[in-house]
C-alpha cells in the first residue's frame, strides 16, 4: 500500500492490516481503506487529496492545542496549562500547569484559553466482582401462565425470585432496548431503534397502575386481547395485542414530565407511526430532532408513558429479587431507528460486522452504524456515557456486547460485504475510563464479550479494571499447541464469566446432536463441504468427551446427551471463573441455538421459545440438578 495513504490511515484510526482468528496477516485493500477514511470526512481518492490531508493532521500536530475531553484516572495527573476547572458538584479550582491528583470521580470543565474541555475522572478501577453462579436469560422465551405471548418483565421478576431462592447471585438478561414499533416489529434485541429507552412489549399490562384504576368494563375489554402462546414468537401479534390494551387503558394513565431525552424518543416513535419507521424518507423538517421538536402531541405523550411503565416494572424487578439483574447492551442500533434519528450527528455512516472466522465464515454485517471516534470526543463522550447510563439505571451490572468495539470495531462501507471491510480505531483508555466511571456511580459490575479476534490487550485491560471477560466451553482451546488441544477448566482465567454456549452459538445439546451442522448446511451458511463439516463437528464432540472423562465428569461407558450436558457444566464448575452461568436452553434439551447469525429469514431468529414454561423449568429434574451441582461449587 502507498506510504501516504498508510500514514494518512493510521493518522485517523483506520487499519490498513489486521491479525486474524489464527493470528495470520491480512492486508486490507486500498480502496476499502479510502472508503472508509471517505466515511470520516477524510478525503484519499487522490494521490494529491492525501497529500492535503496529511499536512492537515501535521498542521493540527503542530497546534499543539488541548484534546477536546481528557479521560483521566484517579491518581494520575496530566499536563494542560494555566486554567480554571469547574466541578461538577460546584466550586471551582485553579490549575496551574497540570491537574492535580486528587480531583473527585466525576465530569468536570476545564476552561484554559480559549479553549473548554471536559474532564471525566474515573477510578482506578472497579471492586472486585463476586463470586457467583446464576443464569444467562434470552426473556421473551421465558414464558409463563401469564405471559401475553412472550416473556415479559414480570417473568423476569418471578424468574429473579426463584433464581435468588435458588442461591444464584446472578441473572444476565438478553437487551432490552426498544425496537422500532412499527410493523414488522424487528425481532432481534442486538439491532435496537434505541438503546437509551426499553422495550414495551416486555410489560405485563395487568401489572400496571392504569389496569388498577380501569373499570371492570374496561379490564374485560384488555383482557380479551391477550395473545396466546405459540411455537414461535410473533412480535407482530404481541404488540397488536399490548398496544390495543395500552390504548384502552390510556383514559386511566398518569404521566410525569419527561426529560429532554424521553421527548425526542416519543417525539420519534409517534411520527414513526405516522410517517414510516425510516426516518431519512420522512418530510425534509423531520429529519433532525432539532427542526421536529414541538409540543409533545398526544400520540408521543402515549409513548412517553409506555417508557414510565417500563421503568416501573424494572425498578419492581430488582426490588424483589436478591440476585444481582445484570443488563446486556446491544453493540449498535438499527440505523432507522429512533437513536440513529437521535444520535445522526455522532454515528458514521457505514456497518459494524466483524471478519470471517472459524464459527462465521463469511464474516458479518450486522447493519448496525458505529460511533464516529472523532465526533464522540468533540462531544465530550456524552452520547456514550447516556447510553450507558441508560442501561446502568435499571441494573446492577452491564455486560458489553463485543467489547473489542471500544478498542476498534469492524466497519463495512455501505454496499460491501463483511469481508471487505477495515477496522477503525477507538481511544480505548477513554471509552474504558467512561465505563469504569458510570458502572462505579451505580455499583454494577461489568462484563466485556470478548470472544472471537479479540486483542489480547482487551482482556488484559478488562483484568486491570476488576471487570470481567467472557469464557464459552467451545472456544477454551490452547491455540498455540498442536491440533490446538482443550484446556482443562482449571486453566481458565479467574476474572471471567463461563458458560457453555452463547446466544450466537450452539446450544450444549444441539451441538452433541449434530444441530449446528445440519441447520447451517441446510440453509446454505457453510463454506466447507458438509462431509468436512461433519468431521470436524465429531472430532470436536470426541474431545469433549474426553476432556469430561479426565476431569471425572463421566464414565468410561456410554452416556445419553442430557448426562453430557450435566458434565458440562461440571466444567464450569471446576474452573476457577468468578461467575458461572447457566443457560436454560442448554439445560432443557433445546438443540435449536436462539440465533444464527448470517441469516435473516432462513431461520427463526429471536423467535424460539423455551419448550417448557416457567413453572415447569423450576421444577424440571435436569434444572434441578444443574442448580444443586452450581450451588454446591460456590458454597465451597
């Protein structure tokens, strides 16, 4: 690659080569490169227009001016000149060359000069997590007696309840970020229209103040709107069935006034229902809250309250359970949706995916618009930090979906496939400091997803900061060895939450059946032949088998699949991994995983149900035995 180009590239964050899954060179090629620093107002088209833009970055260098934010750790100091600092509780204090150590956790502005910057000061890092064993829920297939045809918010709390009873400490819950309520309701709860704003079709509506103060009349008119439970999850019906409901019950609401945030949310949803879900096809005035903003209609005075029931419903979560409710945050969001509306300004205008590998061979493109690095920092990070806040205000821990993205994320330009795509880089040390602060003011403990081609950096940094990576039975290989031989659990690293399987990978008994193999051949996803496939999938289920024969976690004759499992999650057991996590898909025998990822309509995405109720999990004999062997190991 020229020299220019690659100096201009790495400049503004763009990487012009990466490592993959087996740790092998890939260059990326040029014009992918110029297409994506074409995404950050950077223009390499021309030999010319690179050269222009690298005396701008030199001329900038030269400027030697402040950084927009400075995210600064507790402890530390950092030179910034003569100035004033204004804190955030109040008061001020004067800086005379450097900020001082001792500065408070909080959001600060600095003025020197001409210039204001914000200071975020972070601690050092988190307490460290507990140790705890507990369950990993997609909710809407967790379903009960009363759910109106998904698992709703007061299954989870229910759920909760059992789970603390039980002696789990922990239970990790799918997002529940609003989608776009427009049909067809999107079903996958990893591409949002908001992830500053919940989900409504997780209400139990007869939980709510307004079903209370209804008339009889009124809660039999409700009450016949209830939509059953089915073989699959139909969005669609859920909503036109809660929606009805809500709109009867709207004569008895009470609604406070909303925040700025909340009204440009409703504000979105109602002219979303009048307009169309994509908001770039909407009249010119619409398209930027700034020249929709009016008085809130009473169509987005609806949805405002319809954000108030959520809230309540979490808050009545967490006030019955003992186990700490640890919300998941989706990575991006449907760039139609409320925050791409929202948050135009800050997100760039391309897709997040990530490369081919082992478990994705034609890598991903999960249509979901990333941060802009540039913008996020002349905005202070503050469209960051409310998200997380968002999230951190129903819940006692987070867990961050590819963590790897506050590093760098895997940008595809816009008509492109998932492999011709670049990764662009992120002030780590910021977005982490950010993480660190918010999830201390609300002590939660934190949970980075770094699985897949992850930096050993990422995890190392998750270490440093008492928050906890992610380890799944299927990847704890040693890659460096010969045939790349599994671990034994007493390798594991300490500072991670085990299990055995994600929501994008196969499910304990779908994998020992062959599932994975015979759904993706199937449906076309494969990019070996099946008879390799096949092959491997065995040769995989026969190092499991004796990995479980070493430890002592089954015998040397024949076992049926559901003691396989048993012996599964013995593994977790045996490692050292603060939090161990249970999930009932595995348990129960499901071998469908809940999604696939590369497919859109060739499967059932989001949309399986758990095949017993919730009641009939608590009392499952196989739950049961999971429950007792995960009990017994944290009581030790």
């Amino acid at each position: 690659m020229d020299a220019d180009l690659t100096a201009l590239a790495e400049a503004h964050g763009v990487a012009t080569w990466y490592e993959d899954g087996q740790r092998q060179r890939v260059d990326v090629a040029p014009d992918v490169v110029v297409e994506v620093l074409a995404l950050l107002d950077v223009d390499a088209s021309t030999p010319e227009s690179v050269r222009a833009e690298l005396e701008r970055v030199r001329q900038r260098t030269a400027e030697n001016a402040l950084p927009p934010v400075i995210v600064l750790r507790q402890g530390t100091t950092r030179a910034v000149g003569a100035g004033a600092l204004r804190l955030e509780e109040g008061g001020e204090l004067a800086v005379d060359g450097e900020l001082p150590a001792d500065l408070p956790l909080g959001w600060h502005e600095l003025h020197v000069g001409d210039q204001v910057v914000t200071v975020a000061v972070a601690p050092p890092a988190l307490p460290e997590p507990p140790r705890a064993w507990g369950w990993m829920l997609q909710l809407y297939a967790v379903r009960s007696a009363g759910s109106w045809g998904m698992g709703d918010l007061a299954d989870l709390a229910e759920f909760s309840r059992w789970a603390g009873e039980s002696g789990a400490g922990v239970v990790l819950v799918n997002p529940l970020h609003a989608p776009n309520l427009t049909k067809p309701v999107e079903p996958s709860p990893y591409s949002p229209s908001s992830r500053q704003f919940v989900n409504p079709l997780y209400l139990r509506v007869e939980h709510t103040d307004a079903y209370a103060r209804a008339d009889e009349a009124t809660r039999a008119r409700v009450d016949a709107l209830r939509a059953p439970n089915g073989d699959r999850i139909d969005y669609d019906e859920v909503w036109r069935a809660k929606r009805g409901a809500l709109e009867l019950l709207w004569p008895f609401a009470e609604v406070a006034e909303p925040d700025a945030a909340l009204r440009d949310f409703a504000t979105f949803c109602a002219l979303a229902e009048e307009h169309g879900p994509r908001w770039r096809e909407w009249p010119e005035e619409l398209r930027h809250p700034r020249s929709a903003r009016t008085e809130l209609t009473e169509r987005a005075r609806f949805h405002v309250w319809l954000q108030q029931l959520c809230t309540a419903q979490l808050e009545a979560v967490r006030r019955g359970s003992t186990v700490r409710v640890v919300h998941d945050l989706a990575v991006g969001v449907n760039p139609a949706g409320a925050d791409g509306w929202m948050l135009q300004d800050v997100l760039a205008k391309a897709s997040v995916g990530a490369p081919p590998d082992e478990f994705n061979q034609q890598g991903q493109n999960w249509g979901l618009p990333p941060w802009r690095p540039d913008r996020l920092a002349e905005q202070g990070y503050r469209p960051y930090r409310d998200v997380l806040r968002a999230v951190l205000r129903h819940a006692d821990g987070i867990r961050i979906d590819h963590v790897a993205g506050l590093w760098r994320l895997w940008w595809v330009p816009e008509g492109s496939g998932p492999e011709r795509g670049t990764y662009v880089r992120y002030d780590a040390e910021a977005m982490l400091g950010v993480l660190a602060l918010e999830a201390h003011r609300a002590n939660a403990v934190v949970i980075g997803e770094d699985l897949g081609t992850v930096e050993p950096e990422v995890t190392e940094a998750l270490h440093e900061q008492n928050m906890l990576g992610s380890t799944v039975v299927w990847f704890q290989r040693d890659h460096e060895a010969d045939g790349q031989p599994l671990l034994p659990p007493s390798t594991w690293p300490a500072n991670a939450v085990a299990s055995i399987s994600t929501h994008d990978l196969p499910t304990a008994p779908g994998f020992l059946s062959g599932e994975h193999v015979r759904v993706r051949a199937e449906i076309g996803v494969l990019a070996r032949s099946l008879a390799e496939e096949q092959a491997h999938a065995d040769a995989e289920r026969a190092d499991f088998i004796e990995l479980l024969r070493a430890e002592s976690l089954l015998g040397s004759g024949e076992a049926t699949d559901d003691e396989i499992v048993v012996a599964l999650h013995g593994l977790l057991a045996h490692s050292p991994c603060r939090v161990l996590l249970a999930s009932p898909y595995d348990v129960v025998g499901e071998v469908r995983q809940p999604n696939l990822p590369g497919t859109v309509a060739e499967y059932p995405n989001w949309k399986l149900p758990l095949p017993l109720t919730l009641a009939e999990l608590r009392e499952d004999p196989r739950v049961r035995q999971v429950v007792e062997l995960l009990r017994t190991t944290r009581q030790v």
